[in-house]
C-alpha cells in the first residue's frame, strides 16, 4: 500500500478538548512518526506538530477527525513523493 509523509500542524483553543484529541491520536499511533507539543501559556493554547507515513486516506481521516474537535484546528502539509 503506498504512504504519504505528511505533518499535521494542530492548535488546541479548548483545554476540555484534549483527551478527545489524545484518543484520536492513540487510534492512528500505528502511523505516527513523532509529535511534538509546545503550550503557550502567554494565550491558553498550545501548538502541536503531528509527523506521519500512512496511506492519503488514512492522513486525510486523521486530520479531519482532528479537526472537528470543539476549539481545535488541524492542516495538514504533504510531502510530494510516494512510496519508492
């Protein structure tokens, strides 16, 4: 099955939204490569980058589940190669 690289940048407004997200990401853990999380304390948020290798539909569910969350936002950066 061919797999994309992609990072999935994620803002989190809503605090009583995070476990929902943590679940989310458990689900597709088989796909993630590494993530990184930053809260910035200074406006109640926190950033976070999401790195993966899975097939489009997968990165594609990924992020929309992310991104219908409560007080959360999700885009999603592809890299331009396939699988070799």
């Amino acid at each position: 099955m061919e797999t994309r690289v992609a990072v999935i940048g994620i803002i989190v407004e809503n605090k009583d939204s995070v476990q929902e997200l943590n679940a989310i990401l458990h689900e597709y853990g088989e796909y993630i490569i590494g993530r990184m999380g930053v809260p910035y304390r200074a406006r109640g948020i926190s950033v976070i980058s999401v790195a993966v290798d899975a097939p489009q539909t997968a990165i594609s569910a990924l992020s929309g589940k992310i991104g219908s969350l409560a007080g959360v936002s999700a885009k999603t950066a592809y890299s331009k190669l396939g699988n070799e």
